[in-house]
C-alpha cells in the first residue's frame, strides 16, 4: 500500500484540469519518471509556484479537480513527486478512476470540512496521518490538531490495499 | 424484465462483482496503438510483468503519427514494434499496412456482435457499430486489459436514441450524430451507453453506424452502439463464411445482440430527423452546432477530410462527387488522408484519388496526424479549419486554431469556395 501520510499543499481554488496538472506536451513522454519536473507547471493561482512542491506529500484543494482530459499522466506527475492523496470537494470521474487504479487516493469531504481546513490550516506547516483501516485523517500543525473520518467505497478501497488494479488484477483474475 | 444489449453483453462476459455494481468483464479484444500503449509496456516491464493475456487478442497498430515526424514520436515506434515482435502479436501494423485504428480494425474483421473490447483511446466507442461493447480507457486499464484480458466497468445503463424519419439527400450520418450532440450536450450521456436504434440507424452502411458510434464520446457516452442486422453479416461475411451455414443462420445468432422490448433505459429519445439540414460546429465544444449557414461566410484556411469519423471510402465518394470537374479555391489548402490502405487502394482504383488530385488536394498516407494536430497539416495560430474530425477542442489541430466539424459533403464544397457551405450553392 502506498504512503498518504506527510506534509499538505494548499491549492485553494476549483477546477483545476489535467492540463494545469500536467501540460499536454509532455504526453510524448514514455516514462512516468520524465514527468516529475512538470507537475502543476501550468497552474494558474495566486501566490503559487513550483518551488512550492518539494517535500509535499498531500494536496488539498476545492471542487472538480482532474477535469479535463482522461490522462493518466495527471496521477502519475503527483505519485512521481511522491503525492499519493488528493482530498477535495469532488473530483472529475476519469481522473479519480484514474487514481485508485494506480493505488492512490482521490477521496471526497464535505465543503464545509474543506472550508474548516483552509480557515485552520493554510499557511501553517501542516502535515496529515492516514489511519486507512479506521478511515480516518489526523491533520496536526504545532499544537492544533483534528480528525477527520472519510469513506472511500468497497472497490476503491481493495484497489488502495492491492497497490492499484494492475496487483488487484494479477492476483484476482 | 428485459434486457439492452449492453446488459446482456456483460452478463455473459462478467467474471467477477468485487463489490457493488462494479462488474469485471472479459475481454475479446485489446486495441493499441502507439501514444498510449508505450507507457503501459514500459510500465509493465518495469513490474517484470511483460507478458500478454493472449497475442491472438491483441491487436495494434502504429497510426497517430506516421512515418514518426521526430525522434520522440520515433521512439514510441520503435517500442511499439519490438514489443509486438516480442510477444508475438500476429495482428500488428506497421508503415505501408498502417491506417487509422477505428477504420482499420473493422476493416479487418477483428469486431463481433457481442464483443468486448476496450483501446487506450477515447473514440473506441465507433466499434459499437458491430453490436460490441467498445470503451476507451485509460493506461492502466489498458495494462490490465494486456496482461489479464478483463477490465472493471460500472454495470451499463443505457440511453436508447431513436432516430426516426427521412435522412434527406445531402444529410449524412455525421450531420445526425452532431444535431444529436447538440440536442443532449457534451455531458448528455456521460457514464451511459449510447443505443443509436430506429428506422433511419436500421437502413445506414456500416459506415455511417460506425459515424454515429464514433462521436458518442463527444456526448460523454462510454461506448455507442448498434443492433446486428442482416447489414452487419453482408459486412462481416468473408470473415464469418466458415463458422455459419449461411447468412440466415448468422443472422439469427446475431440477433441474440438486441436488446428486448421490455429492457430498461435511463433514457428514452426520440430524433426525427426529416427536417434535418446539413450541420457544422461553431465553438470549441462538439455540442455547439448549427445548420450551415452560407450567408455568414466563414472563411477557412484548410479543408481536412479524414479520420476514424469520416475517412472511409463512403465519406470520399461523397467529397468527390462534389469535387468532381471542380478546382478548389485559390484561398485554401485541402488535404485528404484516406483512413486505411484499402480505402486508399480502392479511391485509387475508382478515380477518386484523381478527382481529388485534379480538384488540387494534397494526398497523405493513412494517419490521424492532423486530426490530433501532430502532423500532416497542422493549424497555425489563428488558422481556421473545415474538418471531417470529431474534435473541436480548443488547439486540437493546432494551437490557436479553429476548427469547424463537417460531414465530407459540405467539407468538399466549403474547399471550392473556400468559406462554409454545402455542395448546393455550388454552380
Ligand atoms: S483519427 Fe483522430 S479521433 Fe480518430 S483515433 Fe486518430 S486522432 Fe483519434
């Protein structure tokens, strides 16, 4: 099972598309590693750059994020930087397909979960534990610290415990 | 109660439910082709996994840009060729065999009634013509679907479009599939499969079905789809000759792949289509469509017939009947790129290739190239395009370009004139 524990990027905004994740001409590209330098390369938000991401491990962001096309190479820029969990309002059906089938986590919480973390946490160096078996996420910066339960389905959650699909599959079928 | 085609295709191919409506199907067939199959190869081998479920089953072919334009393209070739060397895959096609994907694995006779079949492309979706279930996928699903042969897809609900009335002379499948678009919107059919049924689907060729079946995705549909008739046998016959008595008996086992009367449908619509005229795009989105309007006077710099929407031999009939004896205008560049070598092969030994050549058309060899703005006529920025595509996207065939989408016909017309307009206003 993959790593959803460490140090949260705040990406405050809605609709951010797999082009702004990973630009379209990096899609020659043929391996998952070459993508590393171009992750949100193209995004578009205030206050953000680049240099924001090393030593990231978790985004939190707004609504629809992955909308756009159904690359995969979207998940792949974020697991190569070492980024295997996206927690936002909703997400895009391809792109969080997408996720769980290569063994990372795209899960859902509420708008006002998401509001609550913002207000809190943005700009604080804040880091997230993952308890998968009890479905729960501790996010702690100094001495502030809240748990949050979450719910990814019965298919998801045995895709994240295989690997992703390609072991869920290799070992099933 | 009853059941659509879709439903009774996963019924008899689910192996497994892990949970939920999740069900895990068997599959006939795994298309490839070379952007998105390299990164599943690697990826594959890098896990020691590089093996294939069954190289009978998979099919592949170097077709989005070819010959390679650059070294990067190169690449993803020559991984494509190795591997189907390496595994044995008997149904692979190089540089001289090559054509587009979607023309050119039917053409082959690699899609049943009553298949399952999945490619790492979006617009899989046009093998739904045949009576099959056909989805575009992403890497990973293709990596499973290469290794394993199943794939996991929600139970199938289904949107059943019924097309009624005349199709008028002059109105194509594509002009039928784009007023379809426009009336339920790029997200219209998103999870759903699209059953395109009635009278007017019942008298199309195969062609034109596999037209309908290819722009399903542009409404967001899974895979379209069509019920096997005594069409589809005339099609398939040379490659079904042995396995039936005759054509009547391969009829009737096709006919198991229709959905019953009683089936349930998310959706039922109906589209009479007497009215219709022929169509065109206007903005970025394949749901933003209107009649052809000439009085507007779009001006075009290219005219692009092609691609696994309208390539095939139907589609350049169609063009050339208009082109025939004509010039196309001084303002404009045409560029034709038969789907497949047969198409070119038969153009050629029907004149169409001449008519096009005379009318001052510019002939490639079977790619999508400028479909996906890769190569073979690629838009500059501000340039506008009458394309047979099925993509409008915002930079598809170019950054900064614009490119209208058009049945052959008016595409054909628009490349005499050199602005928007249908073979009528032709003198
Ligand atoms: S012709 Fe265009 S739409 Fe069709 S497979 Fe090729 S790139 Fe895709």
């Amino acid at each position: 099972m993959k790593n959803f524990n460490g140090e949260i990027l705040f990406l405050e905004r809605s609709d951010i598309n797999t082009d702004e994740i990973i630009p379209a001409k990096y899609l020659t590209e043929i391996t998952k590693a070459a993508l590393k330098p171009y992750l949100l390369e193209d995004l578009k938000l205030e206050g953000f750059t680049t240099k924001d991401i090393p030593g990231k491990s978790v985004i939190i962001t707004r609504e629809n994020f992955g909308c756009g096309s159904s690359r995969e190479h979207a998940p792949w820029a974020l697991e190569v930087n070492g980024i295997n969990l996206v927690l936002a309002e909703n997400f895009a059906r391809i792109f969080k397909q997408n996720m769980f089938n290569c063994g990372m986590m795209a899960v859902e919480l509420d708008k006002e979960t998401i509001e609550e973390i913002f207000k809190i946490f943005k700009g604080l160096k804040t880091s997230i534990e993952t308890d998968f078996p009890k479905a729960v996420f501790v996010l702690k910066s100094g001495g502030k610290s809240i748990s949050i339960p979450f719910t990814v389905s019965e298919f998801d959650r045995s895709l994240v415990e295989a690997g992703g699909w390609i072991n869920f599959a290799d070992k099933n079928y | 109660m009853g059941k659509t085609i879709a439903e009774k295709i996963f019924d008899t191919h689910r192996i497994d439910n892990p949970s939920g409506d999740i069900n895990v199907i068997q599959l006939d067939a795994v298309f490839c082709h070379e952007i998105t199959t390299p990164v599943a190869i690697n990826d594959l081998k890098e896990r020691g996994m590089d093996r294939v479920f069954d190289s009978t089953k998979i099919k592949a072919v170097i077709d989005h840009v070819t010959p390679s334009k650059d070294s990067k393209t190169a690449t993803q070739a020559r991984i494509m060729r190795e591997w189907a060397r390496n595994q044995n895959i008997r149904d692979f096609f190089d540089i001289g065999k090559n054509g587009v994907c979607h023309a050119l694995f039917p053409e082959k006779g690699f899609v049943r009634p009553g298949y399952t079949i999945i490619m790492g492309d979006s617009h899989t979706c046009t093998h739904g013509a045949f009576g099959a279930f056909a989805a575009g996928v992403g890497t990973t699903d293709l990596e499973v679907g290469i290794l394993k042969g199943v794939c996991a897809f929600h139970y199938p609900k289904t949107i059943k479009i019924n097309i009624t009335g005349i199709l008028r002379k002059g109105v194509f499948a594509k002009d039928v599939i784009l007023s379809v678009i426009g009336k339920i919107g790029v997200n219209g059919a998103t999870n759903k499969v699209m059953e395109f049924t009635g009278p007017v689907v019942e008298k199309m060729s195969m062609e034109e079905r596999m037209t309908l079946c290819n722009m399903a995705i542009e409404a967001g549909g899974t895979s379209g789809i069509c019920y096997p008739d005594s069409t589809t046998v005339e099609y398939l016959w040379k490659f079904i000759k042995d396995d039936y008595e005759s054509k009547e008996k391969a009829l009737s086992d096709f006919e198991k792949w229709h959905s019953d009367a009683d089936a349930e449908y998310t959706k039922i619509i109906v589209h009479d289509i007497t009215d219709l005229k022929p169509m065109m795009t206007v903005g970025y989105k394949p749901d933003q469509v209107q009649e052809v309007n000439t009085e507007e006077k779009i001006k075009v710099d290219q005219i692009y017939i092609g691609s696994c929407t309208n390539g095939r031999i139907e589609d350049l009939r169609e063009a050339a009947v208009v082109l025939k004896g004509r010039k196309i205008s001084d303002s404009v560049r045409g560029i034709l790129s038969p789907a497949t070598p047969d198409v070119y092969k038969l153009a050629m030994k029907e004149g169409l290739i001449d008519i096009f050549m005379e009318a001052g058309f510019c002939v490639t060899n079977p790619t999508c190239g400028a479909c996906l703005g890769m190569s073979n006529g690629v838009l500059a920025a501000g340039e506008v395009c009458a394309s047979t595509t099925n993509r409008n996207f915002n930079g598809r065939m170019g950054k900064g370009g614009m490119v209208h989408l058009m049945s052959p016909a008016v595409a054909a017309a628009t490349s005499v004139t050199g602005y928007i307009t249908t073979p009528d206003n032709l003198d």
